[in-house]
C-alpha cells in the first residue's frame, strides 16, 4: 500500500496534469476536424471512435488514483451510457473500483477538529479502513454505549481539491462534449457538479438519510433498512451510523434464484416507490451502496446524492410507463416533448425512432415476467440503437432533471442483471404505478 505523504503528493502533483490534458485533447480535437474534412464516411465514423477512445484513456489516465472530483464525475459519466459513446465509457468504468485509502492517522485531523468529544463517544475506533471513495472513506468503531458503528470521515481539503479539480475538469469536459455535437454542454455540467458539492456536506447527507428512514418507517416498508445516523457524532464532515451488515448483490445469486427474485423485486419495488410515492430518490446506484440480509431485507447506504422528482418528471414517467403498459406508442413522442425532450431544433422526436425504441422494451413491458441477465437483450438492444442513432441522439435536447434519474434506472437494470433476477413487471405497474398521483 501506498505511504500517506506518497498518495497526497500524487494527488496534488497530478493536478497540473488535468490542465496538459485539455491542450492535448484540444488539439488531438482539432486535428481530428481537419483531418475527417478530407474523409469518407466510414472513415470519418473510424477516426471519431479512435477520439473518443483516446480521450477516455487519457481522462481516466489522469483521473484513476485522484480522490475528489475528478474521480467521482468520472464515476458519474462512466453511468451515462445513453450519453457517452461506448468507447468512451467503457474506459471510465475503471474508476468505479475503490480508492486508495489513508491510514487513520492521516484522518485523524478531520475527525478531531470536527469531533473534538470524541473520546467521551466511542469506546474504540479501528483504524484500518472498511471501505474507501472518492471524498472520504469508513472506519468500524464502537460507541461507549457497546453499539457498533461506522464511521465516515472526509479526506483532508477536500473542498480545495475539488474546487481545483472542477475548474480544470470542466475545460476538458467542454472539448469532449463538442466532440459530441449539440447537447447543452453548461447545464449538464452544472447538474454534475452540484451534485458532487451535495456530497462534501455530510451534514445535508445525515439529513437526508433521516428523511428516508423516518419515510420507510412510516410507509411500513419493514424490508428496507436504512442504517439509524448518531447525531451527536456526525458533522459536516464526519458522518456516524449504526452497522448495518450485509452480503454483497453479488453474492445473491449463491441463495437460490427465488431469492434472487425477490430481492430484485424489491429493489424494482424501492425505484417505483421513491419515484411516485416520496419522491426524492436515491440516485448512486452503485451495487456497493446495496447489501442484502439472510432474511431477506434491503440495505440501503449513502445518502450523499439524493434528487428531488419535479412533479412535471413524475408525470412525464407515469405517461410514457402508461403507453407502453397498453401498448400505445405512439402517444409517447409527445409525451416526451411536453417532458421537455425534444430536438435542439425545437420539434419532437422522430416517431420511427421512439418506436425503434418502443420495440426493444416491449419484451418487459408485454411479457408477465421479465428475466434479466449477464448479457440482458434489453441492455444489448439499447447499446445497439444508441450506437446507431449517436449522431441523431446528440441533438436531442433534455431536462437536467433526467441525468440522476436515468443514472439511477441504468444502475437498477445492472444491478438486476446482476442478480440474474425475473420481475413481474406488468404486476407491479398496476400495484405502484397506476394508482400513483
């Protein structure tokens, strides 16, 4: 493992190196624009995925070992595989492994000058990290009360390094976005980078987690268990839990498929619940924010990104899951403008192209039960047509509101594929969908 002074030195030495990296892509850009005025299609189609790769290698180069910013928009846009070309992508997704953590010596700054009582509240802190991200990473300890918890403490300066890595970040991320063609490069930025500064107050997030336990609570769901926060030891940069164990998603599938089963229901129940019924939702889908009982029951960790759904949202996703329930497509084209997606140009999108679609999803929505897996036909169909219709895709303008929301669907499906489970989606349509408001 790498020494303390060694990580914090390579972080804040590979900052210059964001800037380098954009007169690089900058001008691997521009040869680029030239170089395809004087190509043929196929060849202009080959030169644009040979840039694309090129810039993902060369982001997540720099990006791989830093913590902060850089790293988690990286995570962020590894996500958005309806946004972001393949190539691109499926570079970015190595930045979803975790961090490099510090010992706790080098924690211990935050932790006191936060929790200068510290002492009179836990009985004992291990100083080996339990899990490690992109802005702070998790440390078991025990309150003096005999309760086990956790610990989240927030890597030293992080505002600063973050506020440098976006500033930086965002030069790169402009020149790759006009790689892409029109979409509005500015407001989605600043959807992504507000999103990242909601995750550096852990106070917000402390807030946040009451606000679903006190929810799931009210509403009866004994099967989600959202872990009790101890005010009296959290700040706003360290944030104390009860431990709440559990195995892994992945570990699932090692209990039988029927239980698979029923944890992937849950979890499509959890996304249908939140969406139309508490409407806030929990959109880092990562399956490490996810862990299951023996028994059954949904853990659910990290509150750091949080969305509020927009009555207009709830809406638009209520029509178009309505249409495509009574097999009405065509009423979604305008359906998604009053949403607010449409062309750049202003004019709805191609009904040929909704029903392309339409045809991918008809499997689950026609279908009493819908099996996911390893190599899901319905993620496949949608890469296929993404892939195809990118340059279309690219003028297609959208609301902000949408990137977390459909960041959360893609991290359900995967982690449905995951558990290799078969939901009753239809069924559960008309449990939680159609009667919502």
């Amino acid at each position: 493992m790498e020494k303390d002074d060694d990580i914090l030195s390579s972080t804040i030495g590979r900052l210059w190196k964001v800037g380098s990296m954009a007169a690089k892509m900058g001008t691997s850009f521009l040869k680029e624009r030239v170089a395809s005025a004087f190509s043929d299609e196929s060849e202009k189609e080959k030169r644009q995925q040979e840039l694309w790769a090129y810039a993902g290698e060369l982001l997540s180069e720099t990006m791989g070992r830093l913590k902060g910013g850089v790293m988690k928009v990286g995570q962020m846009l590894s996500l958005q595989e309806g946004l972001l070309p393949e190539e691109f992508t499926k570079i970015l997704r190595s930045l979803q492994k975790d961090a490099v953590p510090l010992s706790f010596k080098a924690m211990e700054q935050v932790f006191y000058e936060d929790l200068p009582q510290a002492d009179s509240i836990f009985e004992s802190v291990e100083e080996k990290a339990l899990a490690s991200a992109s802005v702070g990473q998790v440390h078991r300890a025990k309150l003096k009360d005999g309760r086990d918890v956790v610990i989240k403490i927030q890597y030293p300066n992080m505002p600063k390094i973050i506020a440098s890595d976006l500033k930086n970040l965002k030069a790169i991320m402009r020149l790759i976005f006009q790689m892409l063609g029109d979409l509005d490069f500015e407001k989605i930025w600043q959807e992504i980078s507000t999103q990242l500064m909601y995750e550096l107050d852990y106070e917000r997030e402390a807030q946040n987690q009451i606000e679903f336990r006190q929810w799931a609570h009210r509403h009866g769901l004994n099967w989600l268990i959202i872990p009790e926060v101890i005010q009296e030891a959290s700040t706003k940069r360290v944030l104390t839990t009860i431990y709440e164990p559990g195995m892994p998603l992945s570990d699932v599938k090692e209990k039988g498929i029927g239980f698979a089963n029923q944890v992937g229901i849950k979890l499509f129940k959890l996304f249908l619940l939140q969406m139309y019924y508490f409407h806030k939702l929990h959109a880092d889908p990562n399956a490490g924010n996810f862990a299951v009982r023996s028994t059954g029951e949904i853990i659910l960790y990290d509150f750091g990104q949080v969305k509020e759904i927009p009555e207009y949202v709830r809406e638009g996703y209520r029509n178009i899951t309505l249409a495509a329930k009574d097999n009405d497509p065509e009423k979604i084209p305008d359906i998604l403008y009053k949403l607010g997606v449409r062309y750049t140009n202003g004019n709805s999108i191609d009904k040929e192209l909704v029903l392309k679609y339409y045809h991918v999803f008809k499997p689950l929505v026609q279908q009493e039960q819908y099996s996911f897996g390893k190599d899901d036909p319905l993620m496949k169909g949608i890469m296929e047509l993404n892939n195809e219709h990118w340059r279309e895709g690219m003028k297609i303008d959208f609301p902000t509101d949408l990137i977390f929301i459909d960041r959360t669907m893609a991290g359900l499906v995967g982690n449905l594929c995951t558990l290799e489970a078969t939901i009753p989606w239809p069924s559960l349509i008309e449990e939680l969908v159609v009667p919502a408001v």
